[in-house]
C-alpha cells in the first residue's frame, strides 16, 4: 500500500488544479485502498475554506470516504476562513508539524 499526502498549496485562481487532485486523492483511496492525506495550505486553505460548490462536494466526498483532511490554523486565520474550513470537516495541524509527521510516517507528499 503507498502512503501518498496532497499538500495543496493551489488557491481559487488555481482552482481547477486544486480539485483535480482532490478527486484524483479520493479516488485512490476508494479505488485502490491507499493511504492518503489531503493538506491544505497557504492559498489553498482559502480554497478550502471558499464557498464553491465543486469544493465543498469534492470535501465531502473526501470526508465520507475517510480521507484525512489538514489545514494549516494560521492561514485559516489569515484568509478569515477558520469557521468554514472547520465545518468542513478539516482538522487543524500546523504546516511544519503536519510536514514532519507525514515525511516521519513515510507519506511521499504531491505539491499541488
């Protein structure tokens, strides 16, 4: 089983980028069983936190087939999005600690 982290840092001008992989993580995981993680971060945290409805279906999806899901809680905070990425169902895990973890448990991380 490959351990495979989206580390997606595509905010709402790279939309399509962004939710491209969300799907594609999804799919991994429901398809072929794999472990995957899916973190947002910098601009993307605010494409998380958006209220586009692509997203969101694609969050849920994501959520209802046990993907993790992380965001960074100064970037929430930055983008005013804290309430909405939570309600996402996106834990809170800062960047470097969110790194460290997934590189310590052997994740192979996909920039997006």
């Amino acid at each position: 089983m490959s351990k495979i982290a989206f580390w997606i840092t595509a905010g709402p001008d790279l939309r399509d980028k962004a939710l491209a992989n969300m799907v594609l993580a999804g799919r991994l995981k429901a398809n072929r069983q794999q472990d995957v993680e899916v973190y947002f971060f910098g601009p993307g945290v605010q494409l998380a936190g958006s209220n586009d409805e692509a997203i969101t279906q694609a969050l849920k999806i994501l959520t209802e087939g046990q993907v993790s899901l992380g965001a960074c809680p100064f970037n929430a905070e930055q983008y005013g999005v804290t309430q909405t990425v939570g309600d996402q169902g996106i834990r809170m895990e800062p960047a470097g600690e969110a790194l460290v973890r997934l590189t310590q448990e052997g994740y192979q991380i996909i920039g997006v």
